[in-house]
C-alpha cells in the first residue's frame, strides 16, 4: 500500500512539474506574497495573461508564478490553467479578442438576459471563436466558453493596428480612471495602488512596464525638477532625507503643473501652490521624473506584448 502511495505521489509530482507553463484564467488574479490565501497581495494579473510555473509540486494547490514583467507571487490554483509547453505556444498563437471596454461581462448566450460566466476588465484577453452579429464567441484557457459584446472588446490584429500609443491617448485612459478606488497591489480598473495605476494606464496600450515605482523610477529618461516635464512623464515621489532617496509613490504628469494618482482613489493634484487642486504634501516629497514614452522597445523592461517573449513561446 506504502508503495502504491509512494508510486501516485511520484506520478502526480512526474505531471505537475511538466506544466511548467500557464495562462490566467480569472478577470483579475491576486498574486500572494506565501501560498495562503491570508497572505499579503502582492500583484495581480490578467485573463489570458501567460505566466511560467517556478513552483507547484509541494504547496497544496498554490502555484508559484512568474508575470511577464518578471513580478513573482502565489496564485491559487482556480486563478490559472496549468499547461505544458506545447498547450502554451498553442494558447500564445492562436486567435484572441481584447477586451477595450474597462469593465465588460462574458454571457453563456449571446444575450445580456442569459447567464454570466465572468466579469471582464480592460486588457483582457480570451481566444476568438468567431464573430455573429454584435457579439464575439470566446473561450478561456480552462474551455470555458462564452459571448463578449462586440463593441467591448476588438481582434487582437486590428486592436494592435490601430493602438495608439500618443501622449493624449494614454492621458485619456487615465483620465477616464478618475475617482477610481485605491486597492493595495491592485493592477486593474477594479482598483489600484499608485504603481498598478500606471502600469494599467499603460497596458492598456499595450506597454509593458515594471510593477513597482522603485522598479519603475530607473526606467527611460530621468527629468530633475519640474521646469522639464513633458505631458505623459511619469512623476515619483518619495522620502528624500535619505543618502539614495527612496522612491515610494507614481503618478503621471498631465501638464500645466497637473499630475494624475492613486492616493486612496484615482484624483488629479497640482504642485501650483495657487490651484485649488494643490497636493502640498506630493508636492514637498516630489523627487523626479521619468520620460518612458520614447524608450518603449528600446530599453530593457520596456516592451509590449507584441515583443515580450511570455507571448510567444
């Protein structure tokens, strides 16, 4: 009996450890700091986002993964499908849908009247089966199938085509976050730390970036001051009384003395002294700037998913 049991656990561990490879499979998923679900968050990531497996075997349903960013962290096992690699490069090659609305629902008909299957975000993604009428047929990575309105969501293809990565465009995406609530390692238009404000602002365009703001800061250009800031710049904050100075908050700078945040919600503040939207106390810990904009594939850790290689394995 010891070795029939000792037999299943090698098979189960023979299995697990060649689903090296997965692809979320929730709107939004929580990365963990420890493999518990009381354990702090620490990321989050996106339906169809495709992630490697660094650990699984021996932590009880609780794999260890690895974001395209490079962010590592805890997922329950529901938060992902779990594939080898040729499901992988399947997944990564095979025809999706991206969803452009910020909040949309996958239904089991075509009809908002039928059943739901999952709530979606901005920057979604799920493979295209096809095109009728005004909805799209969609499948997650776990075969669970659906319908997307068509006006929330575009073909990958024409999505990338006509993307538009310009200062405006991506103001206006921040804008439209405005009042937005403040979540503690939140990455999604469901809610949102400072750092997973930007980077959703961003991937929305189909920028990659580094989670954090301290990962964040060294990117692109670095702008002293506030004399040159250029619109879309981003904006760190922080303590300065330290020997290296210790970045801790984002924002994105909007112009005319404007930057955009999440600080307890999504708001616009000023360093004017004399606007009424005044944040004196951004203003008295500001650092520098970061320029991004002009490094996107062209830095290290500044891509996007048409040339990060999670993508295309």
């Amino acid at each position: 009996m010891k070795r029939m049991i000792l037999l299943a656990a090698l098979l189960l561990s023979s299995l697990l450890s060649a689903q090296e490879y997965g692809i979320v499979n929730l709107s939004v998923c929580n990365l963990r700091a420890t493999p518990d679900y009381d354990a702090e968050m620490v990321s989050q990531a996106l339906l169809g986002t495709p992630v490697h497996i660094l650990d699984i075997a021996s932590k009880n349903g609780w794999p260890e993964v690895q974001t395209p960013d490079g962010y590592t962290g805890w997922v329950h096992k529901e938060g992902i499908t779990l594939l080898e690699k040729e499901a992988y490069s399947a997944w990564n090659a095979a025809e999706k849908v991206v969803v452009t609305a910020l909040f949309s629902t996958v239904y089991e008909a075509p009809s908002r009247r039928s059943g739901t299957v999952s709530d979606l975000v901005a920057g979604d993604r799920l493979r295209c089966l096809g095109l009728s009428g005004g909805w799209w047929k969609v499948a997650f990575p776990d075969g669970r199938t659906g319908f997307v309105q068509r006006r929330d969501a575009l073909r990958e293809s024409i999505w990338r085509n006509s993307l538009r990565q310009d200062v405006d465009a991506i103001l206006a995406t921040a804008r439209s976050m405005n009042g937005f609530p403040y979540l503690w390692a939140g990455m999604s238009p469901k809610g949102m730390d400072c750092s997973g404000f930007v980077r959703t602002v961003l991937y929305i365009h189909d920028i990659i970036i580094p989670r954090d703001a301290s990962q964040q800061a060294p990117m692109g250009e670095r702008i002293m001051g506030t004399a040159d800031l250029q619109r879309g710049d981003l904006v760190f904050f922080g303590r300065k009384d330290t020997v290296k100075p210790r970045v801790s908050h984002v924002g994105i700078y909007l112009g005319e003395g404007r930057f955009i945040h999440s600080l307890g919600r999504v708001k616009i503040a000023s360093f004017d002294p004399a606007a009424p939207d005044y944040d004196a106390y951004n203003t008295g810990r500001y650092l520098f700037a970061s320029r991004i904009l002009p490094y996107i594939n062209i830095q290290e850790g500044l891509n996007t998913t048409a040339t990060n290689p999670y993508y295309h394995e």
